[in-house]
C-alpha cells in the first residue's frame, strides 16, 4: 500500500456560475486561487496527508470573502447564512459532513471532527450542538457585500433568485479541495454558503456523495446547481467508473456527456491514485486551479464544454 514516495498533486476551487467579472476579473481570481495552492503545495511536499492538506485548503478558501463559504457565504431567503460542508477520507473511504451550520468560521471543522465520530452527518441543530461542546468561538461570516446584495434582491421581491445562475450577481459559489498526498493517499472536500435566497431547509449537494467523494482510486468535489449534481451524483460517478476501471480521463468523459445531454450546470475537479488530474464543466465558468508538482495552471479560461486533463 502506500509506503513509496510519490508526487503529491493539488487541486482547488472557487465555484462554479455565469461570469468572472462579479468576482474581480481573472487576474484577480488567479491570484486567490494560486495564494492557497502557494501554501498547501508545500504542506503536502513536506508529508502532510491528504486530508490535512484538503482541510487547510478549505479553511483558506472559507476564509477568503470572494468565495462562497464560510465568511462571504451567501444569503439565504430569510436573511440568514447557512452553511453545509463535508470531507472524504479516500484512503480509508470515510465521508463526514454537516448541514446547514450557522455561526462557525470554518464549517469544514465540524466535518473533520466528524470523521471519527460514530454520528458522521449533522443536520443544522446536531451542528449547533456540536459547536458548542467543541467550544469554537460564534463567528458571523456576513459580509457587507452579501448583506447589500440580499437587500437589493429583497427590494425586487426575489424576482432574480436563482434563475438559472449560482450565487449571483456577486458570488459563484462554493469552494472544493482534492489531493493526492506522497503516500498515495486521496482525500475530498468541499464547502458552501449554498445557493443564495433558497428556501430554509434546503439542503446542498456539498454535504453529499453526490457532490463530495472518494475512495482510494479517485477523488472528485464538485460546484454548480446543487439539484443537477444531486441528479447526475456527479461525484460518485465519475469516482465510482474510475474504481470500476475507466480511466479518469474517460470517466471524466462519458459523466460529462451525460450531463451536457441533460443540460445540467456544475463543474468538477479530480485526481486519481496514478496522479492524473481533471476538471470538467458544462457551466460557463469553472473557477478551478492545480499544482502538479511542477507548475500550477487553472480552469478560468476554459471553453463551456471541455475538459481540463493532465496525465
Ligand atoms: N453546489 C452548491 C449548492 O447547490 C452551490 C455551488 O456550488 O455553487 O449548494
């Protein structure tokens, strides 16, 4: 198993949605996206496991306001700010995750504490609790911007919520990490303010398989329109076909097809045990970056329809 020394690879994202310019432009976004890459690369240089490596991805890309989790998560339709993240252990195929959790900066937290526990998923009062007897400070991750945005929304009635686009006007939403650390070793994870001024109670594909998964042949997050990734189990799928003995690339492939097929709007990054990275999406923007050992790149300019592989 995994005792040679590989390359580790890194893979990260920002979300998914319609268009770059509510987020700052390109450049912009790179330079956030390459920041984090910057500073968990050498985590898992030095030996760091995956799951460290995905969790410390995480928790950077929460904590950056452009993203949509932890602080800048968007706003759902009764003005509050409910949060849902999970992680997946590939190596030991362990999924954990919590649901519509309030007033914690770091929502993929409560997902690693849940790793070991026997109670693996919370729902929005579980994760409330276990707040508390973790005794992790109350934090607000409203930002002035989610405020103001909710408020124009909310002058308008609504009329814009959600037709068709994720998080807009400001956010494309959710924040996802994959690694392969120098073990060999897979891990997953992935984080949302969710849809932005969704009905109380809905409940986002991040917290599930369908949008969150591994094992120890691949490892997948995934962004966009919840429902559709819920519908194709875009995750699952995509690792599941790799375990099965596709190719990442041809997984990639045919769950793709599929899903252009269906018209569905999501993207997603991965890696596979052999190193091999993908990123895929039927959105028209993947806000998606990569470090290989060698250089990083991103998925900014990708063309609506494509597929980003790097064997
Ligand atoms: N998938 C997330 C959700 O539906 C949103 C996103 O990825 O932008 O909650």
């Amino acid at each position: 198993m995994a005792s040679q020394q590989i390359q580790p690879k890194l893979v990260i994202h920002g979300g998914a949605g319609s268009c770059l310019q509510s987020k700052g432009g390109i450049e912009i976004v790179r330079k956030s996206l390459y920041k984090v890459l910057e500073e968990v690369y050498p985590l898992l240089k030095d030996g760091a496991s995956a799951v460290d490596a995905v969790v410390r991805g995480c928790q950077l890309l929460e904590d950056d306001p452009r993203f949509n989790a932890g602080t800048g998560s968007v706003v759902q339709s009764d003005g509050q700010i409910r949060m849902s993240a999970s992680l997946m252990d590939g190596f030991v195929q362990r999924f954990s995750g919590a649901i519509n959790v309030s007033r914690v900066q770091n929502p993929i937290e409560l997902a690693k504490f849940l790793q070991t526990s026997d109670d693996r998923v919370l729902s929005d009062y579980g994760s409330a609790e276990l707040l508390r007897e973790l005794q992790l400070p109350i934090y607000d991750p409203m930002t002035d911007l989610r405020l103001h945005e909710w408020m124009e929304e909310r002058k308008g009635n609504f009329n814009k919520a959600m037709a068709g686009v994720v998080a807009e006007p400001a956010g494309v939403g959710t924040i996802g990490v994959v690694a392969l650390d120098a073990q060999g070793r897979l891990a997953a994870g992935t984080s949302t303010g969710g849809k932005g001024f969704e009905r109380i109670g809905r409940v986002s594909d991040s917290a599930m398989p369908a949008g969150n998964y591994a094992t120890a042949n691949a490892a997948v997050s995934c962004t966009g329109i919840g429902e559709h990734i819920m519908d194709e189990c875009l995750a699952a799928k995509i690792v599941i076909r790799v375990t099965d003995g596709l190719s990442l690339k041809a997984a990639l492939e045919r769950s793709f097809a599929e899903a252009e097929a269906r018209q569905r709007d999501f993207g997603a990054i991965s890696i596979d045990a052999s190193g091999a990275i993908g990123c895929g999406k039927t959105s028209d923007v993947l806000l998606g970056a990569f470090h290989n050992g060698i250089q990083m790149g991103d998925t900014l300019e990708m063309s609506k329809g494509t597929l980003i592989f790097i064997a």
